[in-house]
C-alpha cells in the first residue's frame, strides 16, 4: 500500500531474504507489478489456489497520518520535476519556503480539491489516495487501504495486518512467519542499520536492532500529522472517505 513503509519492507526482504523476493510486471504495458500490487491484482495474476497457499501481509497506517505523508511526498517530488501525473493529483508545488501554517492551510486546500474532484463512488475515487498503478482495473479498487487487501467479492483475504507506527514492536511476530527476516547482515547485526524514524515507528525495539525495519522512500519534513487534524471540513472528508480504514484497523478518528 503506498506510503505504508512497502520500499523499506522490500528493501529488508531483498536483504534478507536473497533469492526468495520476486519483482515482475505484467499487463497491457506493465502497468502492474509486484510492487504496488493489490491482492485481487495478485490473485487475478498468479491464481487463487497459490495466493491461498501463501502467506500473505500488509502495513497499515493512520489515515491521516498517510495522506499527509503522500501529499508532502509528492509536492516535493512535484516541486523537482512536474509532469501530467501532478496535475491529475492536484500537487502545490513550491511549499520548501513556506511557514508550517501555510504548508498546513495548503493540505486542507488540497484535501478540498481532491474531494470535489474525486469523491467516493466516482469512477477514479481510488486517485484520492494514490495513483492505481494499473489496480486501477479491477471495481474493487477505490482510496482505501481496505480495497488494497479484498478479493473480487470484497472478502478481506490477507491473513496479516500490521501496523506501520507499532512495526518495530511487532517485527519478531513477523519474522516468525517470514524466517528470513531474521538473517541479518553484519552491518545490521552490529547496528549500523538504519532505523526508523519520524512517524514510520518506535526507535526502541526492545533489545531486538537487528530486526528493525530500514527506514526507506521517505517524504521531507513536515509537520506532525496530527496538526492537519483541527480543520473541521478534512476531518469530515477523511471520516468519510477513510471510514472503513478507520474501523478495520482501529483508528480514532482524530488523532
């Protein structure tokens, strides 16, 4: 799910598990691949019987938590090099010189902007909260995390959800599920790893560093999420939008 931590997660598993991570595309003009895929994308790929088969995952985060993230992401990618693609998604640009407040009046303006132009239940809902990246395609696609993890029929079937702000905490369960995940390197067993930082979550992981998740495809700083949640019109456009994410993963509405 982007901007859910999947670069790091990636970048750990080609690490640590050598041989054993696949990146592939496929479809008219390899619009989709393995990363950035959904599960209906994947089950529509490879079949059902091996993704049943498999073990399956996903990062999660708070909503606001993530539009915020995307957005300052994408200004500043859009602020080094503007292309159609920042047009279609709404992009400021030129934010690097601005004061917090006005980095902040300008996500709600965004969020305003995205909502007229993409609401719930329209054709290209799913661009509210990133581009498709050809799971586009399938009607099960829309701007939640939740419609990354369903089937064809809607039925949640990733057998796994973590949460991105509780990763280094949990990464032992995942590890037990995913072996590999505790080879590391000699760099990371001496703690010269990167570890994650600002919102992606905890530094402490228990005495455990070499199972910490490399913090990877960061957006600039910004101010702390929980800042843009005091604008009345976003909470109702998030609660709205985001509502299924908020309950499925146990979210509060404002944080």
């Amino acid at each position: 799910i982007n901007k859910n931590g999947g670069t790091s997660m990636i970048r750990m598993l080609q690490d640590r598990c050598e041989g054993q991570y696949t990146s592939e595309r496929w479809g008219i003009g390899h619009h989709h691949r393995t990363f950035h895929a959904t599960a209906q994308s994947l089950i529509d790929h490879y079949g059902r019987e091996a993704w049943d088969d498999s073990y399956s995952f996903a990062l999660v985060r708070h909503p606001l938590a993530r539009q915020v993230s995307n957005f300052f992401y994408l200004v500043d990618k859009c602020s080094r090099k503007y292309s159609d693609y920042c047009e279609v998604r709404m992009i400021p640009t030129g934010l690097d010189r601005k004061t917090d407040e006005d980095k902040i009046e300008a996500f709600h303006e965004y969020i305003w902007d995205l909502y007229n132009e993409y609401p719930p239940g329209s054709e290209k809902s799913y661009l509210f909260g990133g581009w498709g990246h050809g799971n586009e395609e399938f009607k099960t696609m829309n701007a939640t995390q939740t419609s990354w993890m369903v089937d064809e029929h809607g039925k949640r079937v990733v057998k796994n959800v973590f949460k991105l702000e509780n990763l280094s905490r949990d990464m032992n369960e995942l590890s037990e599920a995913l072996p590999c995940l505790k080879h590391a390197t000699a760099d990371q067993a001496s703690g010269r790893e990167l570890k994650m930082t600002e919102d992606f979550g905890d530094e402490d992981d228990g005495g455990v560093g070499h199972l910490e998740m490399v913090h990877a495809n960061a957006s600039p700083k910004y101010p702390d999420y929980r800042l843009f949640g005091k604008n009345k019109r976003t909470n109702r456009i998030m609660k709205e939008v985001y509502y299924v994410d908020y309950i499925n993963f146990g979210y509060e509405f404002e944080p």
